[in-house]
C-alpha cells in the first residue's frame, strides 16, 4: 500500500487570515498535486502554522484524501486509482490553533 503522510507549514499571517473554506480549499488542491505526481492508495496532509511542531498532530487542519474519505480502505484500491477517492477534512477552530 501506497500511503504518504506529508507535512505542510504556512506562515502564520496567512493562515490566521484564512477562511475554513480557503483552508479546506488549500488542502485539497496539496492533496490533489500530490496525487497528480504520485500513484498512491491515500494522502494525508497535515496542516501547521510556521514555527509549530510539526512532529505531532496538526495545530491548523488535516486532509485524508483516500478511497471513501477512509485511510482504512486504502488497501482496497490499485496504486493510482483514484475513482473512490474522496476528502474528509479536519479544521482546529482558532482556540485549539
């Protein structure tokens, strides 16, 4: 199974000045780039603001862009086939950022 997990920091003047909706939107245009680039069964983008650990769970917003929004059924799928893909999308409100 082909699962990536990739970790993306955004300057915190940009990302407090963003919408959910533009979150939501940034996320899946990473996910969709990636999945562009690379055969895979599921991507996972992490979302932090500059200077965030990045080595724990996201502080903005997490993206699973796998078969059925589940990272579970990645094994069901051949690499590259993205037709059940779909995207189950997390967004920390300000007071957990």
């Amino acid at each position: 199974t082909r699962e990536s997990r990739l970790r993306v920091t955004v300057p915190k003047q940009i990302i407090s000045s963003m919408s959910d909706a533009e979150i939501t939107d940034l996320l899946k245009f990473i996910a969709n780039e990636y999945s562009n680039a690379h055969r895979m069964n599921a991507v996972v983008v992490f979302l932090y603001a500059d200077g965030d650990d990045t080595t724990g769970d996201f502080t903005i917003a997490s993206c699973t862009y796998a078969p059925y929004a589940d990272i579970d059924k990645a094994e069901e799928v051949k690499a590259g086939d993205y037709e059940t893909f779909d995207y189950a999308i997390t967004i920390n409100s300000p007071t957990e950022q």
